[in-house]
C-alpha cells in the first residue's frame, strides 16, 4: 500500500489524547466549516511545549473557534496556568466563547476583541509562552516587525514565542509578488535569525516556528 499523507493522517489519529471532548467536536466542526485551525498533532506539540516551561500565563494572538486556546488551557492546569487570546473579529469572539463556556474553562481564558498590536499596547506582560497564529494576516513587512518587536517585549526571558503558518503552504517562497507571504517571510526570517532568540522551524503542518528568547 502507497504510503500517502491520509495513510499517515488515520495512523496519527489513533494516539490523539484530546483532554477535552469538545475538541474533537470542533475538529469535525472546522473541518466542514473550513475554519483554519491547528488541528490536533501541532496542538499536541503546543501542549507539551507549554508544559516543558510550566506556562502560567499564556497569550495567544488568533482565537478562532478557542480550539487552541482550550488545548493550553487544559495543558496548564494543573499549576493554574491562565490564557489571554486576541481576536478582532466579533463572531468569532461569541462562538469561542461559547466553547470556551462549555469546556469548563471560563476561569482560565479571557478573551480581548482587539487586533493584535493595539492589545499589545495594553496587555502586562511578561508572558511564559506567545501563541503567534496570525502570520497569515500580516499585511507589510513593517507590520511583520512591529509584531515581532511587540511579542519580545512581552515575553519573559527563557519564555517561548510560538508561531503557526510560516511557510504559507510554500508562498513564502513566492514572496516578491504576494505582500502577505513577504510579511510572514519577513517576521520568519528575522525571528530566525534574532541576536537574542534561538529559533528552530518545524515542518509540521503549515510550518512552525519555535523560539526561546534568551535568559540575559
């Protein structure tokens, strides 16, 4: 038998822990719905690298349904960690609250209505761990480094900046006609690249980006 990715995908499926009903639920729900989420082998890998730190406060930019939001929730609970997740748009806002209600974790997460970088001028840090899943909405590469600039500041040293979709599904490699993929290869490239991060671009999914900023 050919080994394709819907082989490797079914073979996956049957080690998925989901730590909440719910998020197979939304699962099914995305994926007729189309409603980009990270699916359950990158949450898996968020959870696990949120509790490798022992995150106690979280923020994510991008809520979407509170799928992801949900999983670090879950993921952190045990030291009553807390999540703070950024979305503009307003339906999105009442349906992952919704789920969010629904999964018991009401307590844990708080979500802002807001773009990003206005809520990041008004947000405390220092965070333990940024869940960046807005790359796909960067619209300039200035606005891929106002971005960048604003989650280092509110990340604690030896905290974890995490970012979802930066390959694009290979338009960054297209990036001289397409603003958007110029952005994302934009914050990419200087993430990777950053004096005082070590960065590490994995190819699951879509591409993601993990970070450690520096303890000096």
């Amino acid at each position: 038998m050919d080994l394709t990715l819907d082989n490797v995908s079914a073979y996956l499926g049957h080690f998925v822990r989901h730590p909440h009903p719910i998020l197979a639920d939304l699962e099914t729900d995305a994926a007729a719905r189309g409603v980009p989420i990270v699916g359950p082998w990158e949450a898996q890998l968020l959870s696990l690298l949120a509790r490798s730190i022992q995150a106690r406060r979280i923020l994510e930019l991008g809520t979407a349904t509170g799928y992801s939001a949900i999983w670090l929730a879950t993921a952190v609970a045990e030291w009553d960690g807390h999540v703070t997740t950024v979305d503009q748009d307003p339906v999105r806002v009442r349906e992952a609250q919704q789920h969010i209600d629904a999964a018991g974790l009401t307590d844990r997460i708080d979500i802002v209505q807001s773009t990003a970088l206005p809520a990041l001028q008004t947000l405390s840090g220092p965070f333990d761990l940024i869940f960046n899943d807005i790359l796909s909405y960067l619209t300039s590469p200035d606005e891929a480094q106002q971005l960048l600039n604003a989650c280092f500041r509110h990340l604690r040293p030896g905290g974890l900046l995490l970012c979802d979709n930066a390959l694009r599904g290979g338009r960054v490699l297209e990036a001289a006609t397409d603003a958007s993929a110029s952005a994302t290869k934009r914050f990419t490239e200087t993430l990777l690249q950053h004096p005082h991060a070590d960065t590490s671009l994995i190819a699951i999914r879509d591409g993601l980006l993990v970070c450690r900023k520096h303890d000096a």
